[in-house]
C-alpha cells in the first residue's frame, strides 16, 4: 500500500475500480459540490476533482477536495503544471494531505490558449512526468526538491493520464513505461470510443509489462447527440471520435441520439471490461452526474459500496 486510500484498496482487492469526474461549479457555494457529489459517491469509488481543465477558471481542485473529504468522499486530486511552480505545487501536496486527500492525479495540463483567458501567463515549471517524480520524494523520500527534509510525509496514491488514441500510437506504450518508472500507481486515460486502437495499446502494455506494476481506468462517457461529438473531437484537445460513431448517431432522429450515445457507452464499458489487463472505467459526462449513475447501474457495476456520512454540510 503506497496510501491505503479506498481507490487504492479497491484496485488492490482486483475488483474492477469505477472512478468519475466532479466538474466543479463556477460558485462559492459549496452546496453545489455536495449537491453533484452525492450522486457519484454510490456509485464510484473515486470521485475527481478537475483543476481549471480546458484552461477554464471555475472552484479549484483543492478547495472541491477539502469539501469532499469534510462530507466523508474519496476525492482524487487533479493537479496541473500549467498555473502553478514547483513551489506552490509541492505546498498544494501537503496541505491536500492534511485535509485526507491521498489520491493524486499529475497532470502537463492544457495550454491557456485553449480557454477563455489567453491572455493568462502559462508556469509550466514541471510537467506531468516532473510532477510525479515530485510527488514520490516528497513520499518517499520524506523531502521537498531543494533537499530540505519534511517533519511528515503525505502519503498519497499517485496516478497520470494517458491517451491511447492519439498518434504517434508506437510511442503512447513507451510514454506510460517513463510515467510509471516516475511514479505513477494508477492511470486514467482519454475518452475511449475506439476500442479496436485501445486493444491494441493493451496488448502493447502487456508485452512490456506495465498492466503489473500500474492500474489503468479508461476513459468513458455518453454522447449527448451528433453534433456534440463533432464538437468535442474538433475542439476538445486529445478527443478522438471515429467516424462510425458520428455516423451511427446520426443514423437516429435528434430525439433518440442521446439514448444512442448512452448505448455506445455501454457497449465500449462491456468491450473494456473484457480487455485484459485494464483495471477499471473513468466515467467523464460533464454536468451530467445523474446519467453517471445510471450508466454505472446499468453496466452491471453496482453496488460499489455504503453511502458515506454528509458530515459538515452545514
């Protein structure tokens, strides 16, 4: 055990994992955080806090954490190299930990010309790989980079993304190998509507492998309709969409593309679910947390575990 988190537990146990993503509102409010969290919280294990993704302001990660773990959730923490250096990331770390945070995922991050803020000055003292090096130290090594020691490590379960889908495909297995050679204990990847290209990555890691010593969760979410996939691969960045998934949507009327999307995504689950070596799904529908819940459901991945105590929803 590296943290002892329930992610961690859970993936260890071999049971097939379910984590989701919590879009973090453009509030102070943190009712609307409970209010998106209690529908994911039965029915993952792990609930992701994005930071700023798309290089969109909204709540930061740090502060969905702290509300997530106040009402007794498992969050994973999603940190970005592109607003923050060395310095501010390492604190980040540690004042994460002592709020219970103990996962941990390290990410490069979108580049600010993706957002509605261009204009913002871009950090990106460290990279993903950088970040998790950065991580493990300041674990196990008990120190900070300059050396300096630490009174009390954080433990924390650390993971990466990755993006089977994109090209150069020979080199995406090879970029996981250095991703885990730096740290990472966990992977979550892209949106996967692709399963030929992610069995063949699979059988790539498993050729070096790196299905033993990491635990992968591939991406998936519903499409609400054709047009919105033309919109997420045109300008969503890493999102690939064939073409025959486009087609098929459209091969519906407007009112059932939802519904169709919805089937797709269940189709990839149950594809995903019989490809060795894969450890799990990241369910990613923004603003949709209620579809979540009923996707998880009827992929045939409940119960996952007993509703937690809302402490300090007050």
């Amino acid at each position: 055990m590296k943290a002892g988190s329930r992610l961690e537990r859970v993936l260890r146990s071999g049971r097939f994992a379910v984590t989701a993503e919590l879009n973090p509102p453009d509030s102070a409010d943190p009712h609307a955080v409970y209010e998106r969290a209690l529908v994911l919280a039965s029915v993952c294990d792990a609930i992701n806090a994005t930071d700023a993704s798309g290089a969109h302001v909204h709540m930061s990660s740090v502060g969905v954490c702290a509300l997530l773990t106040r009402a007794g959730y498992e969050p994973v923490l999603q940190v970005s190299c592109r607003d923050r250096n060395r310095i501010a990331i390492q604190g980040d770390l540690l004042g994460a930990a002592a709020m219970g945070v103990q996962n941990v995922l390290c990410l490069t991050g979108d580049g600010v010309q993706a957002g509605d803020q261009p204009e913002a000055k871009p950090v990106f003292d460290l990279d993903s790989i950088t970040l998790l090096k950065t991580a493990r130290i300041l674990r196990d090594k008990g120190q900070f980079l300059s050396g300096r020691k630490l009174e009390s490590s954080p433990q924390l379960f650390l993971g990466a993304a990755e993006n089977p889908f994109v090209p150069p495909f020979d080199f995406r297995p090879w970029r996981l190998a250095k991703k885990v050679e730096a740290g990472a204990d966990f992977i979550q990847t892209q949106f996967c509507f692709d399963v030929p290209r992610l069995r063949q990555f699979m059988a790539r890691v498993r050729d070096l492998g790196l299905h033993e010593r990491v635990f992968i969760l591939v991406g998936v979410g519903p499409l609400r309709s054709a047009k919105a996939a033309e919109w997420m691969r045109s300008k969503v960045p890493g999102v690939v969409i064939p073409d025959e998934v486009i087609a098929r949507l459209k091969g519906v009327s407007e009112g059932r593309q939802r519904e169709e999307g919805r089937r797709v995504c269940l189709e990839v689950i149950r594809e995903i679910r019989e490809t060795q070596g894969v450890s799990g799904i990241h369910v990613m529908a923004y603003r949709q947390e209620e579809l979540v819940a009923e996707i998880v459901e009827e992929a045939g991945l409940l119960p996952r575990r007993a509703q937690p105590q809302q402490a300090g929803l007050e």
